[in-house]
C-alpha cells in the first residue's frame, strides 16, 4: 500500500504499509478435504524448499495445516562465494474458522518460525573481517478474532482481535580471532484491536475502531575475551517497554458515479518506559583456577518514562473522465516514534560509540501523490508523482570523532514518479514494463540523502503458448547513482536478463500440478546494488541462477 497511511496502521507507515496475509482456509457448501505439496531448487545457493499444506472445511468450520523447510548455501556470485550468506530455517502454521450461529465467527491461527544458522553478510556496523551470524532468530505469533455481522443497521460489521507474537534473536559476532561477541533479546508484543465497518448508505461506507498494543524488549550481550578467559555481560538497551494506543477512523464517500472522497485521521498515545541499566552487568572468569575479578558498575541508562501524543490524517481523491480514464489525488500527514533501539541504544564498535536519547521526538511527514491510469483492451497506463517532506528526523549526530548521538535535526525532501504499462500486440505478445525514480535530498544540511536508489524497472514480453505454456523474458535495469551522501559508495548502472516457461495445471485425475522453471541474470552480469550492506572483499549480487519449482494440489 504506497503513500502515508499512518491514520489506519499508525506509528511508521510513513512511506507505504507491506499487508502480508497468510493463505487462510475457506467454508464450502459440502464436506471438503484436499492439500498441496511445494518443491523448490535454485542453483545458485543450491538452495531447496519443500511445503505441504492440508486443509478441510464444511459449512460452518474450516482448518488448514501448513509447514515448510527450506535451506540455502553460500550464494555464488560473478566475483566468486558470497562468504557467510548461507541459511536453513522451518515453518509450521495452522489457522481454524468455526461459525458457531449465523453471522458469528471465531478464528484463530498460529505461526512458529525457527532459523538457524543464518549468515549475515550485510550489516555497516560490523567491521568487514568480522564473522556475523544468526545462532537462532525465531518468531511465535498467535491470534484468535471474534467478528459479527450484520450486528444492527447501519453497522455492517464488528470484530475484535487480540494478538501476540514473540521475536527471539541470538546472534554471534566475531570481529577478531580473541574477541566473541553475543548479543542476544527477546521481543514481546501483544496488542488488541476492535474495528467496526459501517454502511451509512449506499454510497457512505465508514471504518473506524480503537487499537492498543505492546512491545517488551529484554536482552543482553556477552563478550568472550580469550586471553583473559572472560566473559563480560553487558545491556546494550535496558530493559523496556513501548506502549500505543489508538484511534482511527476513515470515510469513503461516493459523491457521484465519476468521484470518489476518502477522509482519514488518527491519534494516538504512545507511552515509553524503561529499567535502569548499569554497565557491566558480570564478569566471569572462565578459568576454574582464577576467580571471578572485581568490577565496578556505571550507570548507562536511569529510570525513565515519557509520554507523547501523535496524529495523522489523509485525504484521498479519485475522479473517472471516462470509463477508461482515471485521476487520483492523495495528501496525508504521517509520523513515526523513535524505536526502543534509538531512544536507548548504547554501542560500542571499535573505539567508536553510539547512544540513543529517550526524549526523540517523533518524525513528522507531509505527504502529496498524484496518480492517472488509464484502462484500455489491449493498453493500461499507470503514472503517479510524489512528493514527501520530512522533519525531525532522527539522525546520528556527530558530539567526536568518537561519539554519536541520536538527535532530531533531519529534514529531508523525496520525490519522484513511477510508470507501469501493459500493451497487447499481434499473435496475443504481451509487452509490460514500469520503472520509478526518487530523489532525497537532506534539505537541512543541502547534502543527498543515503540509501536512495536509482532510477530502476523492468522490460519484458510473454506469451501463451496453446493455453499449455506461458514463456516470459524480461530485462531489470538500474541506473547510475552518483547523487550520494559523504562517505556513501556510488554505483553504475546495469541490465540484468532473465527467462522463464510456466507450464498451464496438468490433470492427474486425483490431482493437479504445475512446474515453472527459467533462468535468472542469464548472462551472470556482476553487478551492485545501491542499497545493498554487505560488507567484506564479494559485495556483489548473486550470479546466474537456474530455478525449477513443482506445484501439485488435490
């Protein structure tokens, strides 16, 4: 969902919102059992994934069973071995509906993701000859939500949620043979949210509802110093705590068949605590012969809590020429709270040092998009230009050569444009493309901002092949960026080419299957990417790559 959307997902939805939905399961008139098996292999990692799904459901109750292994080595790029990029990692998830009366419904889901042995090639703050891993990153989330509709008039819809998901994170650095850092945390967060959907008449229809939700960061580091034969605990962050609660309401208002009228707007209330945090926490002695030396605490982070109030509101417009022709008009003003990690971090890398402040004040964004599309038979054009102010953004701000502190002195401006387009031709050829480009410029300090990519998008063609193939070819391309902030890299252009053949689902009888095979960066183009982190001598992206995945459902 691009644009700022904070009025309807709050804190952080400055930009855009990534809405991932979980496949579900679905009621049916009759008793219905059936599944689905998934194979993967990429060539390029060697990597391989296989999923198996099972599901069942009648008219009043559905249950759906799904899980997942996958497993990656080391990712082959033009330049040689991506080092240290390999990962293997499992997922089950389960979700269940029942409609116990008439327009009552009870679902709940589930959700347990385990990695292990994740390699870390990205990451600046990591010096380039250091080894960084994922040990363990792990994630449990459950939901149950209770939803009624038809509940009174004009009340179309009233649901609650409530949620809970855990992130574990244990990760293992080591910047030099003597030297084994692990820093390790657990992230709590649960939440609930009551949303009521209203149709006011046929043409007025009305969401608005209250959300509250939590995050608990607990966590530390330990160092093992070698030589000494100690391990040294430390808090990077104190112990603490996020909490939000929100209103939010949005009216959709149809004014006549041509135009369309969105009004948004929220508030919310956003409390941060924290523990007081001293430094170190241990010293242990690894040698049973040695005791465990004195130390002396100093104080990092005192007790602390604060309160702040946040809004945002949208406007959204959309007006029809014609049945083929479109304008769209977006405004929002958005915000963002400062993480726990910017308000409280304390880090240390190789002499240098870098602390949070507990009273950031949140990032505030003004937002302005204008959209035309146009719908034809054989040709769709899509075009949107933005603009994006930004102020008191939170930044690293300089105190030494040894010392930074996060501050709010950002302003910045982005904008920028993207195009996509589909056009049929002769012999059912389709031709699509799209392309975007963003300018960021710090507007407090007249310097470009990071991390901003090029110009960039795709070209390709597809046709079907008597309804029994699909074959495709396509070109990325990306620009040069030379438009860089002090210190940043600059990268040149490039064009990537790939194909691939998606074969039509092919009866068994008892079931169907489907294969897609191709071959991605055909030409094994070395290339960087702007925003890529990683670090070391390979900084490059993966190389040729030759897929195959198999679908089979029944």
């Amino acid at each position: 969902i691009k644009g700022s959307v904070s009025s309807l997902y709050g804190s952080g939805a400055t930009g855009g919102v990534l809405n991932i939905l979980t496949k579900g399961g679905t009621y049916s008139d009759e008793l219905y059992f059936g599944g689905s098996f998934h194979s993967s292999y990429n060539s390029v990692n060697k990597g391989s994934k296989g999923s198996v799904s099972i599901n069942a459901s009648s008219d009043n109750w559905f249950a759906k069973v799904s899980s997942s292994l996958r497993y990656g080595d080391d990712v082959e790029t033009p330049d040689g071995i991506l080092d240290n990029s390999q990962f293997r990692d499992n997922n089950i998830s389960a979700s269940i509906g029942v409609m116990p009366v008439e327009n009552h419904e009870i679902k709940l889901s589930a959700q347990r993701f385990k990695a292990t042995d994740v390699g870390i090639p990205g990451g600046e703050p990591f010096p380039g000859q250091s080894t960084a891993t994922y040990k363990e990153a792990s994630r449990e989330m459950y939901s149950v939500t209770y939803s009624i509709n038809s509940l009174f008039k004009p009340m179309s819809n009233l649901s609650v949620k409530y949620f809970y998901q855990e992130i574990f994170r244990d990760v293992e650095i080591i910047p030099n043979p003597n030297v084994i850092v692990n820093p390790s945390a657990a992230h709590k967060i649960h939440g609930v949210q009551l949303q009521t959907n209203w149709v006011l008449n046929q043409n007025n229809f009305l969401i608005a509802g209250i959300d509250f939700w939590q995050r608990e960061y607990d966590g530390k580091r330990e160092r093992t110093i070698k030589p000494k034969k100690q391990i040294i605990t430390d808090l990077p962050l104190p112990n603490s705590k996020f909490v939000s609660l929100g209103f939010f309401a949005q009216n959709e208002l149809k004014l006549s068949d041509d135009f369309k009228f969105t009004l948004g707007g929220r508030i919310d209330r956003i409390n941060i605590s924290n523990n007081a945090s001293y430094n170190p926490v241990s010293i242990v002695s690894t040698n049973p012969s040695v005791p465990n030396p004195s130390y002396v605490q100093t104080l990092v982070w005192d007790e602390n809590e604060s309160d702040e109030i946040s809004w945002s509101a949208n406007i959204a417009s959309m007006y029809s020429l014609t049945k083929s022709v479109d304008f769209t008009l977006n405004i929002a003003r958005s915000f963002r709270s400062p993480s726990l990690e910017e308000r409280y971090q304390f880090i240390e890398l190789g002499g240098t040092t870098f602390k949070g402040d507990p009273g950031l004040n949140p990032e505030k964004g003004w937002f302005v998009d204008a959209g035309f599309r146009y719908w034809g038979n054989n040709f769709t054009l899509r075009g949107n230009a933005f603009v994006n102010l930004f102020n008191d953004l939170v930044v690293d701000e300089k105190v030494n050569d040894a010392t930074f502190i996060k501050t709010n002195v950002g302003e910045a401006r982005l904008y920028g444009f993207e195009v996509s387009s589909e056009a049929k031709f002769i012999w059912d050829i389709i031709l699509f493309g799209n392309a975007s480009y963003v300018r960021g410029e710090d507007t407090g300090n007249e310097e470009d901002l990071p991390q901003i990519p090029p110009l960039n998008g795709i070209i390709g063609i597809k046709r079907s092949l008597e309804n029994i193939l699909e074959l495709q070819a396509n070109v990325m391309f990306t620009g040069d960026q030379a438009k860089v902030a002090n210190a940043e890299s600059t990268t040149g252009g490039y064009a990537v080419y790939s194909l691939s053949l998606s074969s039509a689902p092919l009866s068994l009888g008892f079931a169907s299957f489907t294969i897609h095979s191709g071959i991605e960066n055909i030409f094994d183009r070395a290339y960087r990417n702007h925003l890529s982190t990683y670090r070391g001598i390979t900084r490059l992206e993966p190389g040729r790559n030759i897929f195959v995945k198999v679908n089979l459902e029944w």
